[in-house]
C-alpha cells in the first residue's frame, strides 16, 4: 500500500522545461525536486538556472526533475501539500520546496516572515536571508533530517486587499473578515486589531467565492497572486504594503545529500543560493507589474508613512508581547530587527 506521502508524489507531475536534453550518460545521482506552491511564473526561471547549472557542472552525475502541480486550477489549493518536507524527511523525495508558513510546525522560527512590520523592506530582508540568521534558518532543518538549501520569495511584500474600505489606522481592520493561511502569528496579529482571521491556506481559486458569499472582507495577498486570480472585480483597495511576507525554502533529504561527493554539495548549496536570488529578483518584478497593471484597472493603493506607519507597530506590540515573541521567540525577533540591509537583488536573467 502506498503510504500518504507516496500518493502526494503521484499526484504531482513534471514542470515542463523546454530546451533541457537529457545528460549523455545515465546520472549516479537523481534529484526529484517536489515545488510546492503552483506559481510557476515566480520560479520558472530559477527552476531552470537551478537544474541546468547543477547537471552542466557536475557533467550529467547529477539529475535534476521538477515536479509541480499539474495546473492551478485543478489542483486547487495543494500548494501548502506539508507532505513534501514530510516526503522529504523520509527519503521519499530528494528534494523539497515548500511556503515557510507550511513548514513552520518544523521550526517555528519560520513563522517570522509573517510576523508585521517586522522586516524594514527588500533589502532588510535581503539582509536576513543572506546573512548568519538565514543560515541559522536552514541549518534548523537538519533536526528534521534535512539541510536548507535557500529561500526564495514565491510571493514577497503582502498587502491588504479590502473591498472599499482603505486601512490607514489600526482601528480600521476592526469587524474585517481577512483571509489568511491560518496559523498562530498571523491569526494572533490580526485578532489583536480587532479583525477576524479566516484561514484559506493557500487556496487563492477559493477567495473570489468566498468574498461574494460574505465570508471575506480582505484578504493578506502579494500584488502578483492578486492579478493572476483576477481579484479586482471583488477588492478594490490595496492596503499595508509590506506589512508582511511570503517567503519559501528548498530543503534537500540529508541522508541523500551526505552520499554525494563534497563538491557536488557545494555545487547544489551554490546554484540553490543563486536560483534563490534569481526568483526573488523575478518576484519584485512580477509584482511591480501586477501593481501598475491592477492600477489600470481602478484598484487604488492605500500607502501609510512616518507617523501612520509607527502607529501600527505602536499598536501591534500587544500581539507580540502577548503571543509573537513566544511563538517565533523574543531573542530572534530582537535579532531580526538588529539586521542591517543587504545587497540590492540583482536583476532576473531568462534562463537560456
């Protein structure tokens, strides 16, 4: 009988990679890398850098499949899939990549992207994942039989999207219904304003319906997923940007990662690293566009600065006091909030 895990795989298929030939000689090292979220176009680009980079620098020895979901639609909401670190944990799967937020019941810490205001803006973030807190982070995975690989956006600065009404006060997200993914930091931080956290996952097919049903008055969404769920015929105002993130990681089995020689590690640790920076380039991008091309259709973005932005911090420090800095822990916040900026993302390259 095929375990759980094993039927999630079956029900995955291969991302296809045009332009990619098969290596001349049969690969002594096969990597099926499961991607759990369906937006191929954050991580098409990196998809491919990632898979031509490792088999071209390690003559063929290592091969590399993406596996994704079939197409958004019928797989409705499978995204979060918290089988594939599970797969890979078991050495069902080599390799994994996964939102933060679903791998969070791994280690808690994770939960921090969507911990608000919390991160300065890109390049604070920038800082974080490219620095001793983001290795920390993916040194966390080896107590789960894994090793942390990169984080990738898949999504990046969330806003959120209201129906009519513009958020420019704390006091204004009092009586809102706002979909969220549902777990205890961004349930806690939205409670604490007064409004009430519906948890949707991932399920982006699913908010259009419920929005129209009453179950929704917003929703924590990036500007790119917005567009390419067609929201702008139910929300209408943008609100908060940055307020939060969307951050994912690749993770690889550890057993399965240790039987390859040391360079071939190195090679797979440095083409993640630089896929990583790659989709996060591309997310900024991809979200600019969908901002201008959302604007263009009469939503309006409700920015916040200076006085009205501390308002908000002023106002979330009951939330983190009382329910963050326990759940993600006091002294990593704390170290979070002391990381200095990093370098600017460079710009996406198409993968040739």
């Amino acid at each position: 009988m095929k375990s759980p895990a094993r039927a999630t795989a079956v029900a995955l298929s291969l991302f296809f990679l045009a332009g990619f030939a098969s290596p001349a000689h049969a690969a002594k090292y096969k990597i099926h890398w499961f991607v759990g979220h369906q937006n191929p176009d954050y991580f098409e680009i990196a998809a491919k850098d990632f898979k031509r980079d490792v088999e071209a620098r390690t003559h063929g020895d290592v091969s590399v499949e993406i596996m994704t979901a079939a197409n958004d639609e019928t797989h409705n909401g499978a995204s979060s899939l918290p089988q594939i670190a599970t797969m890979v944990e078991k050495g069902e799967a080599e390799m994994g990549h996964s939102f933060t937020d679903v791998v969070g019941t791994l280690d808690p810490r994770l939960y921090a992207f969507e911990a608000p205001y919390l991160f300065r803006d890109n390049r604070h973030m920038e800082g974080v994942i490219e620095g001793p807190v983001g290795e920390e982070l993916l040194e966390g995975f080896r107590a789960h039989k894994m090793v942390g690989l990169s984080f990738t956006y898949s999504g990046g600065p969330s806003v959120i999207a209201t129906v009519d009404r513009e958020i420019r006060r704390p006091e204004d997200l009092k009586g809102l219904k706002v979909g969220v993914y549902g777990d205890a930091v961004n349930v806690a931080w939205l409670k604490s304003l007064g409004a009430t956290p519906v948890a949707i996952q991932h399920e982006l097919p699913s908010i259009g319906g419920l929005q129209r049903s009453g179950a929704l008055d917003a929703v924590v969404i990036t500007w790119q997923n917005f567009s390419r769920t067609a929201l702008q015929h139910n929300f209408k105002r943008m609100n908060l940007p940055g307020s939060t993130y969307l951050v994912s990681v690749t993770y690889i089995n550890e057993k399965f990662f240790s039987s390859m020689p040391v360079e071939y590690q190195a090679i797979i640790k440095e083409a993640s690293r630089t896929a990583g920076r790659i989709e996060r380039a591309k997310t900024i991008e991809l979200n600019e566009n969908a901002k201008r091309a959302m604007v263009g259709k009469g939503v309006r973005p409700i920015a916040i600065t200076g006085d009205a932005k501390s308002r908000f911090v002023q106002a979330l420090r009951p939330a983190y006091e009382n329910s963050l800095n326990d759940v993600i822990g006091k002294d990593f916040i704390e170290r979070i909030k002391k990381t200095g900026d990093g370098p600017e993302v460079p710009a996406p390259v198409a993968a040739k």
